[in-house]
C-alpha cells in the first residue's frame, strides 16, 4: 500500500531572493535528501514527491507534477515562510530551510501518496516560479561568519545551496542520467539470452567538482527466442561382429548411429558412414595354389609406321591360388618388337663434281635418291617433310692446291643461308681430301646444297677418292 510520506522541503524546492523555484528531479531514490538534480516547472506545474513501499523498502520520485485537480478540495496546510519554519505535531508539517524575499504563503497538498508545494499568492499567475538567473547566497545567512566558525565551505554539496557564491561554487554541476538508450538486439539467436542497454551522465555531465551520477550505466534483461536446432552426433563404434566365414577371408563389420543426440529441428545430420569392415583370416578351408591361364592375343603395334612393340596378357586364373595358396610365378605380360611401313623414307648417295656458277656443287652421279629429295642438276636437297636429318660431304684436291667447303642450308625461298659446317684441307705431295659431316633441324621445303671454296680445276675425282654427298632423314617430326 502506498502512502504519503513528508520530507524536508529544502529537498523539494529551493527559493533564491529573486523568487523563483527549482524541484528537485529523482528517480527511485531511498533518500531524498541525496537528490543533487534539479528542474524548472512550466506554466501550470508544481514541484511533488511520490512516496512508494513494498515491504520495509521505501522509494521515492521526486520532479515537476503538472496540476490537475483543485486545491480546496484537497487536505492542505497554509504555511506562512518569512522564516524557517519548525515541525509541529501535525504530520504534514516539515523541517525546511526555505529562504524568501517578503512574506509568502505555501499551500502544502497530500493526494494518493503524492505531496505538492503551490504558491497560494498566485504570483505567478499559474502557481509557479521562475528560476533564478543568479548565483546568491541565502539572505538569512551570514556565510562568511558560519564558515568561519563552522567552515561551511568544506561541505561543498551543501554549501552549494545555502552560499554557493561565498564558496565559489556558482559553477558547480551535479551530474545527471541521460535517458536509456535502445535495448540491444538479443545476444543469441536461439534459446536464451541477453539485451543491454546503457546511459551516460552527461544531462548535465559534472562538472567543476559537481557530483557524478549514482546508480549502474548499464542494465540487462533476459530474452528468449525459438529452441535452436540439434545437430546429430555419432555414437561410439559397436564391437567388430564375428568373421564373416568360418575358413579362408572375410569380413568383420561394426557400425554406429546419429543418435548422440539424434537431429531435431532442422539440424544437421551426421557426416560419415554409420558401417565399417575389416578383412578377417581364418583356418584355410583347403590349400590351392594358382595357375597361369592361356596367353591372351597380340595387342596391335603400339606405332602405325616404323618399329615399335605389341603386348600379350596372362592371368592367374586356372585356378585362382587359395588364400593360404601359392601365387603364379613370371610376368603377367610379354612384349615383341614389330616393325610396319616405314613412315617416310628419305635418303640419297651421289658423288662426282660440277661446280656451278654460284660456286655450288652438283654432284652428278647418283647411286639412289630414296624419296626423290635430292636434285643433281642444281645440287640441292629440298626437305619433303618436318624432321631431324643427318649429311655428309667429301672434296679431294690435287697436291698443292687448297681444299675447303661448307655444307649450307637456306629457307624454302633461298633468301638467305646458313653454315652448318665448315672443313679445309691442303697437301703438297699428294692428293688430300677432307669430310664434314652435319645433323639439322629442317622445315618443309627448306633446303641443303655444299658450297665449296675455290675452283672445280683443284678437285680431284679418281677411283680411289671421290666427291660425295649424303644425307638422310633421321626423325619425321
């Protein structure tokens, strides 16, 4: 049950000589003479004090009440304020230090646990007061003769009501609560959890050694949302069964199950198999050892021209060895070379000398031309295809004569040339001859001729030394 309950009035409102009023504005407080906050009232306001109380606890809420009820109808005590007035036996009568600048009347009002202080002069023409713009001390009061006696001064949060300019204390800030911020979205998305929400004291912030704010700056609350969904967990593994047979190989199996705890809601099932094997041996029933079977057929050649090599297979099937059996000796496969249509054949033999007049030499005489590659009317060979060729060239000179040459090679328009081997070769007495020899990358129609240095009267072309010029393809690329 609630009731009215009747504090000092310094604690409500405070009066300057400019007459003005400040209420007090406290929230849920045990104390009121602890309230440091204040507010101004509004036209058709008054200052009040809330009274609660649950069992032994009582809690106050001080602050501006609006009016909105009639005064004469209401238990009131007039009040003449031209000094502090002293608790009589009535128990709405307070001890207050209230200062003012003449004779004022205070209609004191109690309604339904609530206690308000209206000027009866009306003054204000809505029974309120403006507050003071100025710092002043209390008229009443001699502070510089109490503090000297009392150093009143010391107690700055009281001496900041009855002399704060005295005491230089007109800049003195009490902080104040802002109000709540928003809750905080729930701390978890399923099940239960928690909403915060804070404030700061900065409505007023302190400030020249204003008191802070008391009380939390944060607050809590629980919050509950839908169950979350269970995932599943895997049991632990059953003992491996018995072997599958009773001789020779088989299998022992254990298995587990998604039940640990089993998905419900939209959870995850569990990942993995829920059986698992293993080979078991066991007494042989019989000992059998294995048996080549017939060989298979020849595969095809593993090339479709040139040489190359085919493969046969065997199995150890006739019979197929026991688990305790011998397993067939040898390989399982045989290889054979086979041998198909070459796949391009190039070669050519040709000898004698017919030195041109752009010093190439055409050798005349040819044994075999394999692929028709070689030209003896200009002396040059022309490769029919991409590959690796192979040459070789031989000059003899008479005594005395110098003997040297270069196996050339162009592109397909003989635009430009390139050496790929060079020799020389000079004897006084007797007739010398001198070889090159040459490997070479060719492209399609790119071609190969012998370009020799000096004259076609120097050379030599006896039975038993001749001018030669070979060549084959090596590798078709």
């Amino acid at each position: 049950m609630s009731k009215g309950v009747w504090i000092p009035l310094a604690a409500l409102c405070m009066f300057r000589v400019s007459e003005c009023l400040e209420c007090f504005s406290c929230q849920n407080i045990a104390d009121p003479d602890e309230c440091r906050n204040t507010s101004q009232c509004s036209s058709g306001q008054s200052c009040s004090l809330q009274t609660s109380q649950a069992g032994s606890d009582l809690r106050f809420n001080m602050g501006v009440n609006t009016i909105s009820y009639a005064v004469p109808s209401l238990l009131a005590h007039t009040v003449s304020l031209d000094a502090p007035f002293r608790p009589d036996s009535s128990p709405h009568v307070m001890n207050a230090a209230v200062q003012t600048a003449a004779m004022r009347t205070f209609v004191l009002i109690e309604n339904k646990g609530e206690s308000i202080f209206l000027d009866s002069t009306l003054r204000c023409a809505n029974m309120c007061h403006i507050a003071a713009s100025e710092c002043t001390d209390d008229e009443k009061l001699d502070c510089a003769f109490m503090h000297s006696i009392f150093n009143v001064c010391a107690d700055i949060h009281h001496a900041k009501i009855t002399c704060p300019k005295f005491c230089g204390l007109c800049q003195l800030v009490d902080g104040n609560w802002a109000a709540w911020a928003n809750w905080s979205s729930c701390s978890v998305t399923c099940e239960d959890g928690k909403q915060t929400r804070t404030r700061t004291c900065t409505n007023p912030q302190p400030s020249n050694g204003g008191l802070n704010c008391t009380g939390p700056a944060s607050d809590t609350k629980l919050c509950t949302k839908q169950l979350c969904p269970v995932h599943g967990n895997w049991t632990e593994w059953s003992t491996w069964s018995g072997c599958s047979v009773t001789c020779d190989v088989g299998l022992r199996k254990r298995t587990r199950s998604c039940t640990n705890p089993k998905p419900d809601r939209s959870g995850d099932f569990c990942v993995g198999e829920s059986s698992e094997y293993t080979v078991c041996l066991t007494d042989p029933c019989s000992t059998r050892n294995g048996g080549w079977s017939s060989w298979g057929s020849w595969q095809s050649c593993s090339v479709t021209c040139g040489g190359g090599l085919k493969l046969r297979s065997r199995t150890c099937t006739s019979p197929s060895p026991s688990a305790y059996g011998k397993a067939c000796e040898g390989n399982f496969e045989a290889f054979a070379v086979c041998v198909n249509t070459p796949c391009y054949a190039v070669a050519f033999n040709a000898h004698g000398h017919n030195v041109l007049s752009n010093f190439v030499n055409a050798f005349p005489t040819v044994i075999f031309n394999e692929g028709n590659a070689y030209h003896a009317s200009s002396g040059h060979f022309t490769a029919p295809v991409d590959g690796l060729y192979y040459f070789t060239a031989q000059f003899c000179c008479i005594p005395q004569q110098e003997c040297g040459f270069f196996i050339e090679k162009s592109n397909a328009s003989i635009s430009s040339s390139t050496h790929l081997t060079a020799t020389f070769e000079h004897h006084t007495t007797d007739v010398a001859c001198t070889s090159a020899s040459t490997s070479v990358k060719l492209n399609r129609n790119e071609h190969v001729w012998v370009l020799i240095q000096g004259t076609s009267s120097y050379l030599y072309d006896g039975y038993n030394g001749w001018n030669t010029f070979t060549g084959t393809l090596i590798q078709e690329l």
